[in-house]
C-alpha cells in the first residue's frame, strides 16, 4: 500500500484553558499539596484518510502513532493492518497486513508496544521487527506460550484479560479470568525458544485467601487486603502496577502495588466506576477512564458511602457499576467515560478532587488504550460513536505544562516473598466454591456478618467499629441474576464525624442488550418500586431516582 501523507480530513480542535492542575466539585479550586501546574489543555482529532476506518491507536516509544486500521468495514476483526503516522496525521506508513490466528481463551487482540520500540505484545503473539517499527520491513508473528496451569483448560475464562511489558523489556504481568469469575494476577519473564516466547518464571501476585483466623475471636476471621486486579501499566520504573482495585469504595478505583512488598496505594478515590490510570512518563500526571463527570449515568450513588473491608467483604458491584457506567454509555445511554486528566498528587491527597475532562463531544465515547507521548506533554485514545461504528483519534496537548525527567527504569523484582510460584494451585483455587460465610469483629465494637454464595450478597453490621468513633449499624444485600433482574437494598447507617446514611433499593436489568444493566423504574412482583432511595455520606446526597435508565 503506498504511503498517504495526503490526509484530506481536517482535525476539529477543542480547547480547555484552566489555571491550575485541579479541577474539584467547585470549579475553580486552587490546587493543595501539589505543584504541578498544567495550564492549557488542548484535545484535538487527529486527521484520518477518510477511505479507511480506525479500529485502534496507542503512542509508541518514539512519540509515533501505532494504529490499527482497515480499508474494509465487513472484515474479520482478526484480519489487521498496522502502520505508524505522525500525531498530526502525517507520515502514515503500512508496514503489517495479515491474520491474527484466534487461539482458545484469548481474550481478542492488544497493541502493547515494547520499550525497545521493535516489539508488538498482542496477547497471544508477539509481532517482532528487526528495525524500529517506523522503519519495520520484516515484521514477525511469534507465538508466546503461557504457563500450561492457565494456558487453557476448563477452569480458564480467558488465559489474559491485560498483559503489559515492564521498562525492561522482558518482565510482563498479566491477568487471568478463571472460569468461576475470579481472577488471578501474574508476573514472568518473556524468552525466545522454539521460534517464539514462553514465559519463565511466572508467579501469582495476587491474594488467594483474603482471611486469616482471629487469634481473639475462635468464631472470627481477620480480613487481609486484597492485592491484585485487571493490570494495566507498570510504574515506578517497573517495581509496582497500577491495577484496578478497591482501597475504600465498593465500586473500583485505580491502585499502585508494590511488587517487592504487596503495599497498596491509592491512586483514585470515587464513588462512581474509576479504573485505568496510565501515568505520564515523569508520573505526576495520568489519564483515566472514569464515569465521574457524568452524574445522570454516574453508579456514584452504590459508592459514596464507604464500607469497611470492601475488597474482601465485597458486596459485588463492580459489575453493574462497569456495565451500567461504561458499557451502556458506549451503547445507547446517554453519559461520559471521560478520560480525565488527573493530578497524581492532588488525585491521591484531596477529598472531592475530579481533575479535567477530556471528553469534548456527548456522540463520542472513550475507548482503550490511553498512552503518552515520551515528551510527557500529550496523551491520546481513541474514540468511539456512540451505539458502535466510527472510532476516531483523540488527543490532548499541554502545551504549557513541563515535564519533569522522565522516571528512570529499575530492575523488576523477580523474588517477591508473597508471590506464588506453585501454579498447580490456579486449577483448585477455580475449583472452590464462591460460598463464603464469615464474621469479622470490630477492633472497639461489635461485628460484621459476611454471607455470599453465587446468587446472593448479604453484609449486616452490628454496631461494628474500629476505630471507636466510626460505628457502622444495618445491612445491605444483593440479590444477583446477570441474565435476569438483579437487586439491590441497603439500610445502613453511619454515626461518628463522617456520618453517612444508605436507605436504598436499585434493581439492575439483564447485562446484556442494548440497554445493558439498566435500572428499573417498574415495580417489582412485591407490589414495591424497584427503584427508590438514597446514599448520603459527609454531607453529600445522592438520589437514585437522578439516574437514568
């Protein structure tokens, strides 16, 4: 195919001026405990030969842009074409065409570009060139075999849901879905044998057992964070992720993890769905999807109270969150994903802090992946039309915001005392039954009673307190039929500094269709609204009934 440097669609430019890194629930908030400062903030489209359609674009290493297209719309999604271009829509240049074989319990096609800039990881394959990929003549299909514990079987969903290369060009984490609707984290090392990859040395990352026995309590169970998550970018030069997880809210946020230590931190702290951070190459900013910006489809209302040990006491949410906030906003529900534009610091430190949306028209929704470019002043994704179709190219440009050096690589630790080299343990941890019956004492006050099997979540508080001030009374249950009606209904309240209250029953639709997971405004067999009440918490209300369907 000959090179277009001809582009004949004009980029619309949208631009957003603030004056500092940090935008709050009031406008106009200074920033507190940071000195980052951002300034401009300008999203712009990039140009695309309007014969061919966009399917997916990331920055490489080199600050070009690897997109994935097509010249024909009716193709097999694994019949792909790759070339680089230039941010500014110049510079297109093929240099791969061909079928991505499907292999059972992949889970599609990613475009995660080694470090070394010659090196494609697309789950099951590795594209391989001897050049830099601008510059690529002889690309490469390798296949990359993955552990046997994991590579297929009937206990694997899918052997990846994300896989990411470290700085070092060789260390990779992935993770896996199990057919029990868990999910195991991985870390290993990517060698060239048999005329492709295999990962050595892999280990489980992630925690199996979030229980300990109470010493004190012989009918109790101690409660351990809960460390791992969807993977999506190694930070800190390699020595920790960042993953989606939950810290202090039931619905997901973005977490870092410490590989030598298992230490969580905080990167994201929302009530509604959050996940997704990718942080700039000198990592005080970061882009993330997030339904934060779009109150009418924003799940915030099922995480604005916190709740004690919401990883291991889970109540089951995330997937209603997730469907409901972001699959059905990228189907015919009105709503935002963003990215935004965060503040690492600011984003860890201050209460209420949202940072800047990037979204710049409601027909648009954001699709993954989110990169930046190596100068660390401009990101991009791509974009979708709402209810499928087009996707364009998105990017932001800060042209008055400057970087700090880029954070250098470190060796990856490979000897984590936590990890789990043993995976025969991967078939039986599938195996298990979901069925959890468990009582956790508070460390001043009473207990939490903890039951879930596969179709229902009960957690009912007595009076429960750690902390002695914080004390936490009622209970909250979800009642789960994917394919059906699931339900909600939380009675809770919260008395201490922070007092918070949840009077509320929210029944979700089947999470498939159109519509997916959408809220039902009926009534229920009992003669009851399916949809009523509220979530307060810190002097902040939510109504369920704001929410659309």
């Amino acid at each position: 195919m000959p090179l277009r440097n001809s582009i004949r669609v004009a980029a619309a430019t949208a631009t957003i001026s603030i004056l500092s890194a940090c935008a709050h629930a009031e406008a106009g908030t200074a920033t507190q405990g940071s000195d980052v400062s951002i300034g401009r903030v300008e999203v712009t489209t990039i140009p695309f030969d309007p014969d061919l359609s966009v399917r997916s674009a990331t920055y490489t290493p080199s600050g070009k842009v690897l997109v994935s297209y097509t010249d024909d719309d009716n193709a097999d999604d694994r019949d792909r074409k790759l070339a680089t271009m230039n941010d500014d829509g110049t510079g297109f240049r093929p240099f791969f065409a061909g079928r991505i074989p499907e292999r059972p319990k992949d889970n599609g096609i990613r475009f995660m570009v080694f470090p070394d800039n010659k090196r494609i990881f697309l789950g099951d394959f590795i594209l391989e060139c001897t050049a830099v990929l601008e510059k690529c003549t002889d690309p490469k299909l390798l296949p990359v075999t993955y552990p046997a514990e994991i590579a297929d079987g009937e206990h694997v969903g899918h052997r990846w849901s994300e896989m990411i290369v470290a700085p070092d060009n060789r260390s990779i984490a992935w993770t896996t879905l199990l057919s029990n609707y868990s999910a195991l984290v991985f870390t290993g090392e990517l060698r060239r044998a048999d005329g492709g990859y295999v990962i050595a040395k892999p280990q489980i990352v992630s925690t199996l057992d979030p229980f300990r026995p109470d010493p004190d309590h012989p009918d109790g169970v101690l409660p351990q964070p809960v460390l791992g998550g969807e993977v999506k970018q190694f930070v800190h030069g390699g020595t920790a992720l960042s993953l989606v997880g939950s810290v202090r809210r039931d619905i997901p946020d973005s977490v870092v993890q410490y590989l030598a230590t298992g230490e969580r931190e905080a990167i994201t702290d929302t009530p509604g769905y959050t996940e997704t951070t990718i942080f700039s190459p000198d990592e005080r900013l970061g882009i993330t999807m997030t339904t934060r910006f779009s109150p009418r489809s924003d799940p915030a209302i099922l995480g604005l109270l916190p709740r004690p040990y919401p990883d291991s006491l889970n109540m089951g949410l995330s997937m209603f969150a997730y469907t409901y906030g972001v699959t059905g906003v990228r189907g015919a529900r009105p709503g935002n994903i963003g990215p935004a534009l965060i503040d690492i610091a600011a984003s860890k430190s201050e209460d209420g802090y949202l940072g800047i949306d990037l979204s710049t028209d409601p027909e648009w929704v954001f699709h993954s992946p989110m990169s930046w470019h190596p100068d660390g002043t401009k990101a991009l994704w791509p974009e979708g039309r709402r209810e499928g179709g087009e996707r364009r190219i998105q990017v932001v440009h800060l042209p008055d915001y400057r970087p700090a050096a880029p954070v250098a690589a470190r060796p990856t630790p490979s000897n984590i005392p936590y990890g789990k080299t043993d995976l025969s343990v991967v078939k039986e941890f599938a195996k298990q039954s979901r069925d959890i019956d468990v009582k956790v004492y508070g460390r001043a006050s009473g207990h939490i009673e903890y039951r879930r099997t596969p179709a229902k979540i009960v957690k009912t508080y007595v009076n429960f307190s750690d902390d002695g001030q914080s004390v936490y009374s009622g209970s909250e249950a979800l009642q789960v039929n994917p394919q059906g009606n699931s339900t909600y209904v939380a009675k809770v309240a919260l008395s201490g500094p922070k007092p918070g209250r949840m009077d509320l029953t929210v029944t979700f639709g089947p999470i498939s269709g159109n519509l997916p997971a959408r809220i039902v405004f009926d009534h229920g067999a009992d003669g009851q609204p399916a949809l009523r009440g509220f979530a307060e918490y810190d002097g902040r209300r939510l109504d369920v009934a704001d929410l659309v369907p």
